[in-house]
C-alpha cells in the first residue's frame, strides 16, 4: 500500500469496502504506522478484519530509515503487538524490540502475550553474514 493509497482509504466515510470481510488471515506489518492518515487507515483496516473473522498476521518488517526514530519505531511496532495471534520476526528485529543478541528460548519468549497462537523467529542476520 503506498502513502497515496493510505490517504484515500483514510478520506472514506465507510470501510465497508476494504476487502477483508472475506479473508481467513489478515497480514499486515509496521510500516503503515509511520504517518497518518496512514495509520488509522491501518488500525482500522485491523479492527474490521478481526471483527469479520480474520486470524491476524504481523511480520513488523523494520526499516529504520523510514521512521523518524528509533523509539517511535519501537512504540509503534509495539503498539499493535498484541492485537497479532500470529508474528514473525526476524533475529535484528528481536535485538531491536528485546535489546537482547540472545538466540535462545528464553529472548523471543519474552514477547510472547496471551492472545499470540504462534511466534516465529527468522535468522535474518546470521543468514547475511554467511552463519548459517
């Protein structure tokens, strides 16, 4: 979804016109919280996915540049943590929210919430620096 297209599902006066009434899962990441109309476009996009049925699917995709700081990044993404019944990780993005390099147990665990059905966790980095 681009910034354009945020902004027009924003100016609506329904939402009854997002597709997700129909879906099963409902995946989303981070990036749409960076600005508004963006934002609550995406906040509400959630809210009508879940009320319809929809598992929801989170995978926070941080990109650093794109937000104005690293503790608003980390406050948004945390902002819809436990909305998700579903959230994949990668390892830079569970050092980023846990200030942990730890790949153990016990780290991604610590995200966990009772709402959250699954919690994967991908070895972005390590895949990168040719570890794994």
């Amino acid at each position: 979804m681009n910034w354009r297209r945020c902004s027009d599902a924003e100016s609506r006066d329904s939402y009854n016109d997002l597709d997700v009434f129909n879906a099963k899962v409902f995946h989303y990441g981070s990036i749409r919280l960076i600005v508004e109309p963006c934002r609550s476009a995406h906040l509400k996009a959630m809210e009508v996915a879940k009320e319809a049925g929809a598992l929801l699917s989170y995978d926070p995709n941080l990109r650093e540049p794109l937000w104005p700081s690293k503790e608003e990044a980390k406050t948004q993404i945390t902002s819809i943590w436990e909305k998700a019944e579903i959230i994949k990780v990668s390892d830079v993005e569970l050092e980023f929210l846990t200030g942990s390099n730890k790949i153990d147990d016990e780290t991604p665990m610590s995200l966990w919430h009772p709402n959250l059905k699954l919690l994967l966790v991908t070895l972005l980095l390590q895949v990168w620096n040719g570890v794994a």
